[in-house]
C-alpha cells in the first residue's frame, strides 16, 4: 500500500497561504490605523477651532450685552428705569434661551467622530465573512 505522505510543496503553499493571510490582515490593520489617525488630527484641529471661536463669541458678546444695557440704562434712568431694567432682563433671557436652543440643536446634528474609519471597519467585515 502505498500511503500518501505529505511532501514539501503542499506544506510550502500551507505556509505562503497563512504568510498571504496575514500580511493581508496586517495591511488591513495598517490602513485602518492611518484613518485613524488622520480622523484624530481633523476632530483635534477642528475642535481647537471651535473652541476659539466659542470664546471669542462670549468674550466680545458679553462685552457687547453689557456696553448695550448700561447705554439702555443711562438714557432711560430719569423717565422708564423700572420698564429699562425689565426689557433689559426680558431680552437677556430670550437671548439666552435661544442659544440654549440652538446648542441642543447642533448636538444633535453633530455626527460622531471616527465614522469613516467605522464604516471601513465594516465593509471590511463585510467582504470577509461569506
């Protein structure tokens, strides 16, 4: 009888198809981590941005505000003083709801960070499984 006996060839292709195997998933892996990483450098940039334009809004807008109401104040403290300070404080918490309003809004826009490397992630996934 004669039994087949594994032979070099069939043991180097085992070998160069697991080599394949993983140099693909470490290419995969590679790629994922450089949008990654791309992803992580534009949310840090652009979150850097946003915050400076945030505190320049506030800074020059509550200046503003306050310069607004003194000039409402002066020119009204002899004849409406009561009426000044109630528009005054009418107007500010208007203000002040809407830009509450318009926060809550962008929140809920804001789409969430790394989606691109996560919809990588799964049409990878999708290609590998059957």
């Amino acid at each position: 009888m004669n039994e087949e006996t594994p032979d070099g060839s069939a043991a180097k292709t085992a070998t160069l198809a697991l080599g394949g195997i993983g140099a693909a998933t470490l290419g995969l892996l590679h790629a994922h981590l450089d949008l990654l990483g791309i992803e992580l450098q534009e949310q840090k940039a652009a979150g850097m941005r946003q915050l400076l334009y945030a505190l320049l809004v506030l800074i020059f807008g509550l200046l503003c505000l306050f310069a607004l109401s003194v000039l409402v104040m002066v020119l009204y403290w002899d004849s409406y003083r009561l009426e000044a300070i109630g528009a005054l404080c009418l107007f500010h918490g208007l203000v002040c709801l809407f830009a509450l309003w318009r926060l809550l809004v962008a929140l809920r826009r804001q789409h969430a960070p790394f989606s691109a490397s996560l919809e990588e992630l799964a049409r990878d996934r999708e290609q590998l499984l059957p």
